[in-house]
C-alpha cells in the first residue's frame, strides 16, 4: 500500500444504498490526472450514484521550487489549459460543464463538499502530494470515493503483492508476461452527465497566461499547435490510430530517432494529462494487432507501457521513498550539487554541443526523446555532479509530458538510487552523439537556442 493512500481512499464499488429516497444525491467529482471521460471509472461511479454533479478541477500551485525553477513552466501551462478547455467541451455535449477553483485543493473541495452535502469522486493517485491531499480532505470530514485507474492492472491482478514488486524491471516484466494479464478493459464514456446542483458560483477563469502559447517552433517534433496535436482525447484517440496504423510496426526500428513528429508514439503528453487512458491506449494497440498481426514494433510498445506500469506501481510501493536524494538505495551518495553548473545545463551552455542541443530543444518545445533525456539526465548527474532531484524538478517545469511516477522513477534509476542499480548508468556523450547523430544534423538543428 503506497503512503498516504489507505483503504478508506479505495473504496469505489463499495457504495451504500440510495441515501435517503427524495434526498438529492450531490457528487464533486474532482478531474485530476484523468482529464477525460472516456475510460474513466471513477466518473461512471459519480454519474450513477449522484443525482446532481458538480466536475471541478483545482489548478495546481504556480511556485518555486527548492531548485530557483518554477514547477509549472509556460509550454506546460499551455497544453494543460487546451486540456482543460477540451475537457469543459466534452462536458458540455453531454449537459454539465467544468468548474475550475485554484487555491489548496484540499481546503477548496472540503468547502464546497460541505457546503453542498457533497460526496466527492476521485482518481486515487500515488504520489504523496497527492495521496496526502486526499487524506486532508478526509481528515476535514469530507466522505472520498477514489478508485484506482491509471495502471493497465489492477492490484490483485499482479503475481505477486504489492510488498514483493520486483527491483528489477526485467523481472516484473517477465512475470507479468509469465502471468498473460489481460489490461482491464476501457469504459465508454457516459453519455449524459447529471445536472449542475443549484446555487454554485461561478468558478474563475483560466489564467490570461496560460492561454499564451509560447512561440511556436518549427523544428519541435512534438508541434502542438497543430489542430491534430492538440490537447484533449479526441485527438489522443486519433492520434493513437493514425500512428499504430502508419508508423506502429517500424516502431522498434526507429523509436530512438531524435528529430521529427513520428519516430517514436508521442502518446506521453496524452497520457500524462489523462486526456488519454493507458487501458484505451492498450485497446487500440491490441485492435491493431488483431488487424494488422503482430509486428516487431507493436510488441515493442508493449515493452515500453510497461515501463510505465512498473514505475506507477513504485510509486505506490515506495512513496515518499523516491524524492529522497538517497532514493531506494542507501546509503546516500556524497552530497554535492554545483548551482553554477545546473544553471548552464539548463541553459544549453554546458560546450558540450550534444548536450547543449537536447537542452536547447527541451527549452524551445516542452518536448524530447528518450534517447536525449537520458543523454543529458546522465550528463548533470554524472558529468557535472549536480543533484538529480534538480535536474528532475527542471523536467517537471518543462515536459509537457510531465508525469510524477514516470520521471521521478527514470532519474532515479539513471542516478543509480532507483531500480535496477548494478553497473553505471553514465552516459559517454562523444559516443552517444556518434552513434544516434552521425551526421551531426541533430547537433545542427539546435545548434541555437
Ligand atoms: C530522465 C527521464 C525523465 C522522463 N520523464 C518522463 C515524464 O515525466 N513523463 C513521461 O511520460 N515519460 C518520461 N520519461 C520516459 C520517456 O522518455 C517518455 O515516456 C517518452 O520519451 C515519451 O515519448 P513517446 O510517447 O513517443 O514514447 P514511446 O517511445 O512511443 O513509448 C510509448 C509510451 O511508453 C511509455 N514509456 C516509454 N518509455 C518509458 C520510460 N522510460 N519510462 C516510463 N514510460 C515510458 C510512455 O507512456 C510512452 O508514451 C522520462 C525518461 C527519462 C530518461
């Protein structure tokens, strides 16, 4: 059981009786890393039980972080307001509509519970910001249905409990393939939502910039401001499609390109918002498959949601365990942390052009491959001795991928305190850039900022 996120959270499909015949039943069902409502279990269980439902999402903190860096920078803020406007649409088709509050989370929902006579919905998540606002809310008497959802399994699917996850990932994959798990299959989405209960103000609008989309970039291989790359599931879902059925079996061939909008899926910013549910994700692949057979790529992208099953299931394993600097495997290496060095990192002006160059993409586009997000990773942890919870707080201000479990587990693990710790996770950028840019065109392309 993950910290902070007890039994009393997890107890969706455990709902009384009607409460009271000719009482209004009145639901919040609060939007979190699930901005969706297609394959959203958590929702479906708020529409059937409430007669009036209030959707609410609570804008996360605009703030500092320990590191000089904000923890929501502008690419960020801007696909996660095209999200959010997406999600208000959907929720309109279907007769309700969002409503957004800022402020402490838990303070503002146990407010508006209260006030309501509200029982509030949730995705339960495992992170323990998160996991620790849902425990306030309760402490403050506010009654929380929070289910979990965003895994392709569930708990007591997995062999083995929770207490015995694998520490190494090759093991955790091998015995759930051992096991033939079957991903939980995706809900449709309601088709009506209930009504707005009467007498609640109007939330506030989305903050002026948010809405300013930062300047577009013609080299991004992530081009968000392209109607087809926009936020929210309709164009998850189509982008999940097109990709599969164009790009989806030379997957493994060319999933460590650097350049470009199709060498690898690009369903993580999709994903990270929740505007994309992984189980969808999963059906999709799986349907292309029964269409187009099995191929060397898509068995290939199984491979890789994996990863991030397995990093969702740390999270709920370890907590709290993986901020600290030590993560999973003390003791905790010498302290050290060079603020200069982290600065020109950040800035793309470490003179090392390959290095230079992802930073300077992840600036300029909110995005980057793998390949280069282990690149420079390992070049501040290794190369210039820095912490790697700064390096991780400056991807979480800029990815629009952003994910808490996802990043926090790979800059672990390429620190050497995570999973998986044997050998060196060093990178050697002189062989790196030969190997995946020969030519230098990458190199080239970012050559400034
Ligand atoms: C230091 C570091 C930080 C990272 N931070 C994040 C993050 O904040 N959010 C995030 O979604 N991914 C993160 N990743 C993982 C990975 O780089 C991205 O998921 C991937 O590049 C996204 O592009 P894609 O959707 O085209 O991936 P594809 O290669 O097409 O893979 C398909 C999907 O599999 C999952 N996946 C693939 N590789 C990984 C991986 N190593 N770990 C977890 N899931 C994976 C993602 O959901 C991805 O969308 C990080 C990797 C590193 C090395």
């Amino acid at each position: 059981m993950g910290e902070g996120l007890g039994r009393r959270a997890l107890l969706l499909g455990a709902l009384p009786a009607a409460q009271g015949r000719g009482v209004m039943r009145i639901a919040i069902y609060w939007f979190r890393q699930d901005l969706r409502l297609d394959d959203n279990p958590a929702l479906c269980a708020a529409c059937a039980a409430a007669d009036a439902l209030l959707p609410v999402y609570v804008l996360p903190p605009d703030e500092d972080t320990q590191w000089g860096v904000k923890r929501l920078g502008q690419h960020r803020k801007y696909v996660l307001a095209d999200t959010l406007k997406e999600l208000d649409a959907g929720l309109r088709r279907r007769g309700s509509r969002l409503l957004l509050l800022d402020g402490d989370a838990a303070a503002c929902l146990g407010e508006l519970a209260r006030a309501l006579g509200a029982t509030v919905y949730c995705a339960a998540l495992a992170a323990p910001e998160e996991a620790q606002q849902l425990a306030h809310l309760q402490a403050a008497g506010v009654r929380v249905l929070a289910g979990w959802q965003d895994t392709l399994y569930t708990e007591s699917q997995l062999p083995f409990a929770l207490a015995d996850l694998p520490l190494v990932f090759t093991r955790f994959r091998q015995q759930l393939q051992a096991a033939a798990l079957s991903p939980v299959p995706p809900l449709p989405a309601p088709a009506a939502l209930p009504p707005w209960p009467d007498g609640v103000a109007p939330g506030r609008a989305l903050p002026a910039d948010w809405l300013m989309p930062p300047p577009p970039d013609a080299r991004s291989s992530f081009p968000y401001a392209r109607a087809d790359w926009r936020g929210g599931e309709q164009a998850a879902q189509a982008r999940v499609q097109r990709w599969l059925a164009t790009h989806g079996a030379s997957y493994k061939r060319t999933r460590n390109g650097l350049m470009g909008p199709d060498y690898a899926s690009k369903w993580s910013p999709w994903l990270a918002q929740g505007s994309l549910s992984v189980r969808r994700a999963a059906r999709l692949l799986a349907q292309h498959e029964g269409e187009q057979g099995v191929s060397e790529g898509s068995d290939w992208l199984w491979f890789e949601l994996l990863w991030r099953e397995y990093f969702r299931w740390l999270m709920r394993r370890f907590g709290r365990q993986l901020f600290l600097r030590h993560g999973l495997q003390p003791p905790c290496p010498a302290p050290g942390h060079d603020a200069e060095a982290f600065a020109r990192w950040r800035r793309g002006e470490t003179g090392e052009p390959w290095i230079d160059a992802g930073m300077r993409e992840l600036a300029a586009t909110g995005f980057l491959s793998n390949r280069m997000r282990q690149n420079v990773a390992s070049y501040l942890i290794h190369d210039l001795g820095c912490d790697w919870r700064a390096g991780a707080a400056w991807f979480e201000s800029c990815l629009i991928d952003y994910d808490v479990a996802s990043n926090q587990g790979n800059w672990l693990y390429l620190a050497g305190c995570g999973t998986d710790p044997r050998g060196s996770r060093r990178f050697n950028p002189a062989r790196q850039a030969a190997e995946y840019d020969p030519d230098g065109a990458y190199r080239a392309l970012w050559s400034t900022p």
